[in-house]
C-alpha cells in the first residue's frame, strides 16, 4: 500500500555570530491516514542562492523525521520518495536566519481533567494536537491563571497534584497524577504551552 503524503510545517532553527547562512531543520514525513513514515528519501535539490552543496539527501528515521543538518541558505526542490509513499516534490526557501533564533513550532492550551485521580495513580492523558513536534522537543507549559486555589493544586501538607509533561510525534501530553495519600479530584484546570527550537 503506498500513502500520500501530508506537508506538514518545516521547522528552521540555527545560531550564528549575525546572520547565518547555514541552517538546521527537520521534514516530518506523514500520511494522509495519519501515520509517521521512517524510511522515506528526502532531497533537497538547489535551484538558487548559491547554496554550495548541490543537493541534500537525508532518510525519515523510525518517527517520519528527517533531519537536516547545516543547509545553506537558498532556494531548494523537496522530493520525498519511498517503497511505501507516492513520490511528493514542492519548492522551500531556506532563508539567512538571525543569531539566537528559535521558531515557534507549535503552541496552545490544554484543559486537564477535574475527575477522581485515585491515591498513587495518574489520569488518562490528555493528548493535544501539535504539528510539528518531534520526540525529542521539550515542552514549555504553565498555568493560564493563579492554581493555587483550585482543589488539588492548593498548598497542603499532604501534598499536591504531579502534572507530567512529554511530547509524541505531532502531539503534546499532559498526565496529572496524585502522589498524596488520598484520592482527589480536582477542579479546572487549563495550560499554556510552547514548542520552540
């Protein structure tokens, strides 16, 4: 069965004295049905700029992430072909990017959930849509509002609310757990948070 790919956003990041020339980014190589496609070629071909290095080739590891590394600034031809997927070609601009930069690859809130969280057990997950973030992001979260009043998360000696933070691929999770010595159940509950690279 072969898929049909989903463009999915390209994410740029790079350091430099000033302007840098070069830049390091990942392709994320998905199906239409939703699933990460590893193995995938990826080329970049150059059209323009001067880029030095004429084309770039880089296999989707296991996540559908191909990462590129030291790309030149330039305009570029993307094909990305494989055993499993119809073969895709668009054009990226590669652009000079300023020194210290990072990209917002994606953000938003997430609502937890307010139901009983038993004694030493975690809520289910909750699971947020993030296109673009690999494994190996981390994730900025904070509360939109004071939580130091809302059951579950005020100040007590018995302890508070444990939320736990972790990305999958294209998504951001949020697990609350209860390390007191009694069940509790919370009240409402929502984040802020950031992707950046």
């Amino acid at each position: 069965m072969k898929y049909k790919l989903i463009l999915l956003v390209l994410v740029l990041a790079c350091i430099s004295s000033t302007l840098k020339a070069q830049a390091n980014f990942i392709i994320p190589v998905n199906s239409t049905a939703g699933p990460a496609i590893g193995g995938a070629t990826v080329n970049l071909t150059c059209l323009s700029g001067g880029c030095g290095v004429s084309t770039y080739t880089v296999l989707s590891d296991s996540n559908g992430n191909a990462q590129f590394v030291n790309v030149t600034a330039g305009r570029y031809t993307v094909l990305i072909s494989g055993s499993r997927i119809v073969p895709y070609q668009y054009t990226l601009d590669v652009p000079l990017t300023a020194a210290g930069t990072t990209n917002t690859i994606a953000s938003g809130t997430a609502v937890l959930g307010t139901s009983l969280i038993a004694s030493g057990a975690c809520a289910t997950a909750v699971t947020v849509v993030a296109t673009g973030v690999a494994v190996t992001d981390n994730i900025m979260a904070d509360f939109n509002a004071d939580p130091t009043g809302v059951v579950g998360y005020q100040p007590s000696a018995n302890g508070i609310l444990t939320i736990i933070k972790y990305p999958t691929l294209n998504n951001v999770n949020f697990k609350v757990c209860n390390n007191t010595g009694a069940g509790i159940t919370p009240g409402a509950i929502t984040l802020n948070w950031r992707v950046v690279r």
